[in-house]
C-alpha cells in the first residue's frame, strides 16, 4: 500500500490557512523602534508592523492587522523569518518575494524564502499580488525609517 503525497498545491494552501488562522508574531510590541501602517484601499487589508532594532539586527518584531488570508499569511511568515537577523537580510527579503510575485521561478524555488514559497502561485493572479506583498511595503518603510532615525 503506497501513500500518495497531496499535490503541492494543497500543502501550500494549508500551510497558507495555517498561518491565517494561527499567526505568529501578532500583537503589539512594546518597546519598539518602529512602527509603520499600510494600508491597500482596493481591499481594505491593513498591516501595522513593529520592530525592537538593536545594532542593525532586528530583535523582535510584531503585526497588527486585518485582511485577506493572503495578506495576513504572508506577515505571519515574515515576521517568523525576521527575528534575530540584520536590517539588511530583510531588504534582501523583500526584494526576493517582490521577485516571486513578479513570476521568477529562481526567486520562488530560494530556500531562504521559507513559508514565503507558499505564496508563489499568488503571482499568478495580479490582482492579488498587492495582498502578498503588502508586508513587505510595511517592512521596507520601517527599515527605511530606522535608518534614517525617524519614528
């Protein structure tokens, strides 16, 4: 009797709901070096992120929000993946999902990614991609402030 593995697909959108249903990193983070809030007006989903930066590494960070599975799966991933590491790994972060939702096949297969590769078929649906990388608005603008000093 052989198991068949489910297809991709389906593990992703688990993975996806998961996070959706269970974040991580939710909640208000005090103190904080930053706090940013996006908003996508043609949804209504809403990210505000939090972080502690201590020496250019990011040592805590939290969301607050509301929105679509997409929206709020993808924070939840990233905030996992930020923790503990320097503000430039989270530029290279965001710049390597924005790669995978513009439809790169090497940025959707970087193990760096982690979750984050769960969300490689949104690129299929543009509409969507706004969903997905609404976090990673958030993020740029929050390391952007932190290295220019302002709150």
């Amino acid at each position: 009797m052989t198991m068949e593995m489910p297809p991709l697909s389906s593990l992703y959108q688990q993975l996806i709901l998961d996070h959706y249903r269970h974040p991580r990193n939710k909640g208000e983070l005090d103190p904080r070096t930053v706090e940013v809030h996006v908003y996508n007006p043609v949804c209504g989903d809403e990210v505000g992120l939090q972080m502690q930066v201590e020496n250019e590494r990011i040592a805590d960070v939290k969301f607050t929000g509301q929105g679509c599975s997409i929206s709020q799966a993808a924070v939840s991933m990233m905030t996992v993946l930020l923790k503990g590491k320097p503000l430039a790994d989270a530029d290279t972060l965001a710049g390597r999902f924005t790669q995978m939702m513009h439809g790169e096949p090497e940025a959707a297969r970087d193990k760096a990614l982690g979750d984050l590769r769960a969300l490689q078929g949104v690129s299929k649906f543009p509409v969507r991609i706004k969903c997905a990388l609404l976090a990673f608005d958030a993020l740029r603008e929050a390391v952007q402030r932190t290295r220019g000093g302002t709150r």
